[in-house]
C-alpha cells in the first residue's frame, strides 16, 4: 500500500521539491492550494510533477477546508508548509501572517486530532525564531527573540506543536530551517533577486541591482537537500525538533559576489544600496549548529553555497534567454 502525505504549500519552493522527493519513494500525494486568480503552479511543472499530485481546494485560514483536507487525503503523513513566508510583507500584512503562519497551525493540529490522530506531522519553523540572536551558534536549546511578525506568527506554530505534541501524545515534530534556497525560490528573497538581476545584467537587460541590507548574514542551504530533513524527521520513532542548517555563514555582500564573479563581473559594479528595502527590525546574523540532525538523522547539507549560487545563476540565465 502506498503511503499518503497531505502538504499544504505544495506550490511553494520546499512544496514543489518535497512533493517530489515522495512521489520518487511512492508515496501518493495531495495539496492543499488556496484558491488564487492565476497559476500557482510554475514551481510543480518546472519539476515535471503537477499531474501528480492530488489537488485539494482549501486555504490553511479556513479550518473547514483542512478539515476536509485531512478526511479526504487519509494521511499518514501531513507537512505543514504553507505560510506567508516573505519577512519583508510580514509589516505590511501582520495579522494575516498572524493568522496563517500562526493560528492556523491549529487548525491543521486539531483536523489531526480530531479526524487522524495516527497521522505524523511536520511544521515548517524557521530560524527567524532566533532574530536577535542568543547566542552565537543557535541550536535547539537556543532562546527565541523574534524580530518581525513574522517570526513571532511562527514561533506561535511552533510551540503549539510542540504542546499538540505533548498534550495529545501526537507525532509532530518542528523543523527550524535556516535558509534555504534554490533555482525555485520565489524572486522576492534575496538569493533569487541577485542571480535573476545577474542573469539580466550579463544579457543587457538591466543595468544595476537595488538592494538593501548587504551586510546581514545568513546560513544558507539548498532546499532540495532540507526537505530530506522533513522528510527524516517522519520517520523517526520518536517525534521531536531538529534544527536543519549548514553550519557556515555568509553575508548578502559575499553571496552577490558569489554570483557577479560566477558570469565575469564584480557585484561593486551594479550593486546600489536603496533604503526601501531596509528593514524596520532587521536578524543581523545566523549560524545554525545541525549537529542534533546529523546525529540523530543522519543528515548534513551537501550543497556549498558557491553550488547552490552557480545553480540558480546558470537556472536564471536560461529563463532569461528565453524570455
Ligand atoms: P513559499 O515558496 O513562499 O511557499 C509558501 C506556500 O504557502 C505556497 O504554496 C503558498 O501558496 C502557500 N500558502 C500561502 N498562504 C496560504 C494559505 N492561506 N493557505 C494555504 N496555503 C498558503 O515558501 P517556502 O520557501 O517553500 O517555505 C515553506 C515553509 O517553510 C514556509 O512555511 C516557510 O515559512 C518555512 N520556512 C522557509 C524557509 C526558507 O528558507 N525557504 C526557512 C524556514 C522556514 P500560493 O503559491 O498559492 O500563495
Ligand atoms: O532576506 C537582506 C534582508 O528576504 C535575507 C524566508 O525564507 O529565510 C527567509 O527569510 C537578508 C535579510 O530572507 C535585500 O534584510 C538585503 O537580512 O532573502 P530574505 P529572510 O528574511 O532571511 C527564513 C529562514 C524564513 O523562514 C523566511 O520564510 O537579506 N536583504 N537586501 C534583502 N532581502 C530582500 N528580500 N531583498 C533585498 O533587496
């Protein structure tokens, strides 16, 4: 029999790479999609798998449709990764991203409960956590201070896991990604908004990048390594939390160098600083210890960020010329 998996985010960057990582260890699986005005599903097409997944209309807002979801789906697996995911619209959308990012973990906890308590769960939480960080290497003991609504609406997902966890005997477990990024990640985050510019600036379609804070530092993976560790985390017989990172930092100015220098040019030449894309409270630096993943896991990063940098460069540089 085959196992079935429900993800919620499905058309997202980890949504689209997990999908496939389950469909390849045949597993059957459905998506929650909410329904928008246009196509949602580049990300499955790019990857050759959006006619195999079993689309379920809902939106993770309305406990209703997961509800739904959850009976319709019979899963044995559910990954919880839908979420207004952009830190930047989080000020101008906080109680949306509140509600979804937040709240609604409930509802996808209580659908479990409720209707499929055998059920594993998986929540998407994030280093965003840690914002302010408490001390220099953040691990799974490491205190939170959040720094955007962002981050406090997931740091409420993740507590209510873990108490859903502890109250109801549950199997659901809360993976605190560092960032990670890839040929599918959406062009608002910054390692998608440098290679596609790159990409543009190298084939004489613009001429300078507008950015904002290059001096923060982040420990950047490559999705389709991280949601191995989602998937990992199901299998365990015990639930638990496990920070997935790679254990180096970087700084947005290193990585835009990463990326001119991999086409022939240096970043000093079209990078311009542009106050709108400061933050009101701004995560300085992360750096994740993974060493609980690759202990008990047996999972570790695989990717250099110079890789994930040239793949994304040379992904954009052929969507660019064919544009
Ligand atoms: P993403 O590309 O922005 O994908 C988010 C997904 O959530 C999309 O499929 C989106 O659907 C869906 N969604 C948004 N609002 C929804 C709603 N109200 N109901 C149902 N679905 C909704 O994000 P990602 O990078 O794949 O990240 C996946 C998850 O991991 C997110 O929860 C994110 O917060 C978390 N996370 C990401 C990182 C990272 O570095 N990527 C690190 C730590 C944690 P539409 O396309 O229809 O809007
Ligand atoms: O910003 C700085 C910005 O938007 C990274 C999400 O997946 O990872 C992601 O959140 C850094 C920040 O990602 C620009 O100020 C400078 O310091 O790519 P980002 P993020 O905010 O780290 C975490 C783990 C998640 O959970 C989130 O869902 O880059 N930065 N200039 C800029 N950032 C953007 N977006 N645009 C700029 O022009």
């Amino acid at each position: 029999m085959n196992k079935h998996a429900l993800i919620t985010g499905v058309t997202g960057q980890d949504g689209a790479y997990l999908a496939k990582l389950l469909l390849d260890k045949g597993y059957r699986v459905y998506g929650l999609v909410a329904r928008r005005s246009t196509d949602t599903s580049w990300r499955l097409r790019e990857l050759g798998i959006a006619s195999d997944i079993e689309f379920i209309e809902g939106d993770l807002a309305d406990a209703c449709s997961v509800q739904r979801a959850v009976i319709k789906s019979r899963p044995d697996e559910v990954y919880n990764l839908g979420a207004q995911s952009f830190v930047g619209s989080s000020w101008d959308q906080p109680v949306t991203t509140g509600i979804v990012d937040g709240l609604a973990v409930t509802h996808v906890l209580e659908a479990i409960r409720q209707f499929s308590p055998e059920s594993r769960f998986y929540q998407a939480s994030t280093s965003e956590m840690f914002g302010l960080i408490q001390a220099e290497r953040q691990d799974e003991s490491t205190p939170f201070y959040p720094r955007s609504p962002y981050g406090v609406a997931k740091l409420y997902g993740h507590w209510i896991t873990v108490n859903y966890r502890e109250s109801f005997n549950l199997h659901a477990s809360s993976g605190i990604l560092f960032n990670h990024e890839s040929p599918l990640r959406g062009i608002e985050f910054v390692t998608r908004k440098v290679t596609d510019a790159v990409a543009r600036i190298k084939l004489g379609k613009q001429k300078e990048l507008r950015l904002g804070n290059i001096d923060a530092k982040r420990d950047w993976g490559y999705a389709g390594d991280y949601v191995e560790a989602m998937w990992l985390m199901l299998q365990q017989d015990q639930a638990d939390d496990y920070v997935v990172a790679t254990g180096r930092t970087a700084s947005v100015r290193d990585m835009c160098a990463l990326a001119f220098e991999h086409v022939g040019l240096n970043y000093q030449d079209h990078v311009v600083i542009d106050p709108r894309f400061f933050r009101p409270a701004e995560v300085d630096v992360l750096l994740g210890n993974p060493a609980k993943a690759q202990r008990k896991l047996g999972w570790s990063a695989r990717t250099t960020l110079a890789e994930l940098v040239a793949m994304m460069v040379e992904a954009d540089l052929r969507r660019v010329s064919k544009e």
